[in-house]
C-alpha cells in the first residue's frame, strides 16, 4: 500500500550564513531519499564555482521582472539588493511525481509559501549562537565587509520569525542538523492527516 502519493514541500529557511546550502548538501548526500532540489532565479552575480541552473538560474533585473509579471513565481523576494524567487512549474511537477521538494530560501519567501502551500513544512535553521553567524559569513570569504554587515543586520530581523516555522534545528554541525531535518521529514510523512484518505480506501478495498 502507497500511502502517500503527491510529494512532500519542504522549505528550509533560516539567516543568511546559516549554513543551509551545506546542511542541504549534506542532507541531499544521504541515501534513501527522493528529495529534489528547487533552483531558484537571482539576480545576484555567480560567485566563484557558482553554475547556472545548478545553484541558481542567473538572470537580469529585466527578465525577473517579467517573470514576476507572468506571475512565474511560488514566492520572490528581494534580498540585500537583489531578487531571489522559486519558479513555480518544476516545483508542481516535482511534487506531482511523488517527489520531495526542497527550497532552501529566505525568511519573506517563505512566508509566503506559508500562504500559499498550506502542507508545506517549514524548518528554520538556527546557528548555535549570533557570533558563530558573523564569524561564518566572515570565514565565508563572499562579500565584502559592507555586504557583510548588511546581510547580518538582516540577520537580527530574521531571527525574530523564528516562531512562524513547525521546526527549528540548529546547525551545531552540519550532519547533526542533516539527520534531524530527515527525521523531521519521515515524520511528517507519517502523519496521520496526510495518509488518513489513502488508508481508508485501502480499508475499502
Ligand atoms: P545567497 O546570495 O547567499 O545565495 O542567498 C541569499 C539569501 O536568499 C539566502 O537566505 C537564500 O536562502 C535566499 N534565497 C535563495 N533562493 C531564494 C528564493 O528563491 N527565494 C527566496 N525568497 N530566497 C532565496
């Protein structure tokens, strides 16, 4: 018996130096899973080693704005300057082939999902305190100083919205926090109002 037929959405969220692209490498380097990965549109230039279509779809201003218009987006938000959003078609498909789709964004685009995507899970990845955050982005090596203080700045807002999520892990060390978001994720795919419809058709077979 399937249980579960349409995948999970699960949105990984938290301040900027965080860590969740390496806590997200690390949960996607696990086995048995059937996680896929959002790739979001920017307009943020590449960093070094970045690849397009693989870290982000690197855009301009100009073509994000259309998308915005054509209305391409699950959610967007600008971001210390730049856009930042997640195309809507891949992550449908995604979810109606049964997969589970990961986005790994910032906290305004993820209130939106909220809206939007009400069986959504939310995990907000915390660092185990505000210095390990600025010594991060620091260690880092990506933006300059100004960038720095800007995104931290952001931090400190961010860090307020913790309690509009269903989880919080805190990214003490990197495998740590990727076993407990796959624990979370087998757990809520055993919840019962997600398999309780598939269950009592099975009752009635
Ligand atoms: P970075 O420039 O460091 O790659 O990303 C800056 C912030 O934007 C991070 O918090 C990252 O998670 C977030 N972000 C990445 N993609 C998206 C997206 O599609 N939508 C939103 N709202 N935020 C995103």
């Amino acid at each position: 018996m399937k249980l579960n037929q349409r995948g999970l959405l699960i949105v990984i969220s938290g301040p900027s130096g965080v860590g969740k692209g390496t806590v997200r490498r690390a949960l996607f380097n696990m086995t048995n899973h059937n996680l896929v990965y959002s790739v979001s549109m920017t307009t943020r230039p590449p960093r070094e080693g970045e690849v397009d279509g693989r870290d982000y779809y690197f855009v301009d201003r100009e073509s994000f704005e259309q998308s915005i218009k054509e209305k391409r987006f699950l959610e967007w938000a600008e971001f210390v300057g730049n856009y930042y959003g997640t195309p809507i078609d891949k992550v449908e498909e995604m979810l109606n082939k049964g997969k589970e789709v990961v986005l790994e964004i910032e906290v305004e685009g993820a209130l939106q999902v909220r809206e939007r995507m009400k069986d959504a899970v939310f995990i907000f990845l915390v660092p185990p305190s505000k210095k390990a955050l600025y010594d991060r982005l620091v260690e880092r090596g990506t933006e300059n100083k100004e960038l720095i203080d800007k995104r931290f700045q952001k931090a400190e807002k961010e860090f307020k919205l913790a309690y509009k999520y269903d989880y919080i892990v805190v990214n003490d060390d990197v495998n740590n926090a990727a076993d407990r978001i796959m624990a979370i994720i087998r757990a809520e795919h055993a919840r019962t109002e997600r398999t309780i419809h598939n269950y009592l058709k099975m009752l009635e077979e």
